[in-house]
C-alpha cells in the first residue's frame, strides 16, 4: 500500500514525464541500404540520405580499351586489349540510377569510376547542381571546369552533409607504386547504428589496417577484382587481402565490388567465389550481382 503522499508524488512524476514525451514519439529508424550499380558504382542510402559513389555511367558503346590508350604497354594479358570496357551495361535505366540522389562522392578521378571526356571535363551525365564530394582539391579544379556548381572534399576530419560524417581514409592503389592518389570514405551518422566503410581502390597494407583497427566498421565494401597494371602492380584487393579483411574485422559485414567489369581484373564473381571457398570464407564475403540490394537494420 502507498499512502495519499505518496500517490500523489508518483502521479506528478508520470504526468511530468507524459508532458516531456509528445504522445506519439518514437526513434525515426534510418536503415542503411547497398546497391550495387556497376564497378565501384553504388547507390547508398544512408542516415536518411542518398548517395551515388563512384558513379561511372557510360554505356558499353561509348566504352573504351586499353589497345586504345595510352596504357597499351601496361597490360599485362595481351588478351585484355581488345576488351571493352565497361565490359557490361547498367543494370537499369541511368534515370533510376540518377533519381533522388542527394550527392554524389567520388572516391578518385579515374575513367572505371568516373565518366571522363578527351577535353578533360568529367562527369557528363551527372546533373551539375547536386553536389558532388571528392578526394582533394585537384579534382575540385577538374569538378568547377567541368560545370559541377557545388563541389566539395571529403577530410580526414570527416565533414558532415545533412547529418552524415562522411570520413575521408587512406587507400594505396597498387603493390608496386600507387597508381595516383585515391581514397575510402568512412560514414557514420547519429540515425545509423551501424557505419560504412567504403575502401576505394586500394589494396590491404599497414594503413587499412590501422585504420580498420580504428574505426571497426560494421560494414565494409571492398575493390575486389584483382586489376593489374605492369608499373603498378595488383592495384585493388585479391582474394589473400579480402581474408585479411575478414580477420581483421571479424563482425563486420564484407561486401565484394569492382567485379567483372574492368579488362585488367585478374578474379571475376566466380573464381573469387571458389578462391573463397578454399579459405573456408564463402559465407563471410557478400559479392552482388549488378542491381543487387542489401538492406541493414
Ligand atoms: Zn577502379
């Protein structure tokens, strides 16, 4: 039994709290979403926000081969030289693609993640006013000549773009020497309960690492083709450095990209598939058909 004093002390305390509370409150779920597009192409809903990464959109008519470019001398394979690329088309109409983005982010400046033009200018199909995020101010000077009306970078301090820290991390893009800067991008946001972390076009070493040490993401998306280049050696992940993503982020959800679609790829869907059997990792390693969504609680 509670005596009169007491009651009435408990009935203010509920009262207090249901005025506090708004009557139908409730924690907006923001559901984190993967899709992958084609390539290192990805439409990412994230923190309620969308994003397009690394959206390279030509189709295979207005494609290219390395016996075209000035790369010829770098293949590896002569076999490689006549293919083009990319080697598949979209997966949907480039209006679904394109519709709804908040903003695009663009790992690096390279032709298999980024439409590029003979004049220099980049990104044709994208609509200019959406703003677009990349790796440093180079690419800023490339993005303003190119018409792109709000372009920004990513940091290693993170930036934050309606409620989203988009973080900018290290890749080395080759074992021999890096085939130019490139760069991860790690997003975390107070809507999310998981983070993302996109690793670009880098292969595993020290820094990843380090970095995934640090940050111990909950998802991550690996460049996982195995491409090669004579002067710079494995340019992206093979199926050695996804096992040591897998040891080094034993909870985390991989999710293999950048596949079939590139000439210099060493590993297609398949022989990264049975490559992981072998390391009794198949059931780790998410790899995604083209138009392939995965959806986060
Ligand atoms: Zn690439």
């Amino acid at each position: 039994m509670i005596n009169r004093k007491e009651f009435i002390l408990q009935a203010g305390t509920f009262c207090a709290a249901a005025l506090a509370a708004p009557a139908f409150a409730f924690h907006e779920e923001k559901k984190m979403k993967i899709k992958q597009i084609r390539n290192a192409t990805l439409r990412v809903t994230f923190g309620g926000v969308e994003f397009l990464v690394d959206p390279w959109l030509i189709s295979r008519s207005e494609g290219f081969s390395f016996g075209q470019g000035p790369f010829t001398a770098e293949v590896v394979d002569p076999a490689q030289l006549g293919i083009v690329m990319p080697m598949c088309e979209l997966p949907m109409p480039l209006s679904n693609v394109l519709s709804g983005v908040d903003a695009y982010l663009l790992t690096h400046l390279h032709p298999d993640h980024f439409d590029m033009a003979p004049d220099g200018t980049a990104g044709e199909k994208l609509d200019k006013s959406v703003p677009l995020f990349v790796q440093n101010e180079c690419e800023v000077g490339v993005m303003k000549k190119s018409g792109f009306e709000n372009v920004r970078t990513f940091t290693d301090d993170g930036v934050t773009f309606k409620g989203v820290t988009l973080k900018r991390t290290f890749a080395r893009h080759g074992t021999k020497e890096p085939c130019g800067p490139a760069s991860g991008i790690f997003f975390s946001s107070p809507g999310e309960k998981k983070t993302l972390w996109i690793l670009g076009d880098t292969i595993w070493c020290d820094e990843v690492a380090k970095t995934m040490a640090e940050l111990k993401p909950d998802v991550v998306v690996l460049n996982a083709c195995a491409a090669q280049l004579k002067t710079y050696g494995r340019l992206i992940m093979n199926d050695a450095d996804v096992e040591s993503v897998c040891r080094a982020a034993p909870n985390a959800v991989v999710i293999a990209s950048h596949m079939d679609t590139v000439a210099h790829a060493s590993l297609t869907r398949e022989t990264l598939k049975a490559a992981l059997e072998r390391r009794n990792l198949a059931s780790r390693v998410l790899i995604p058909d083209d138009g392939e969504e995965y959806d986060f609680e």
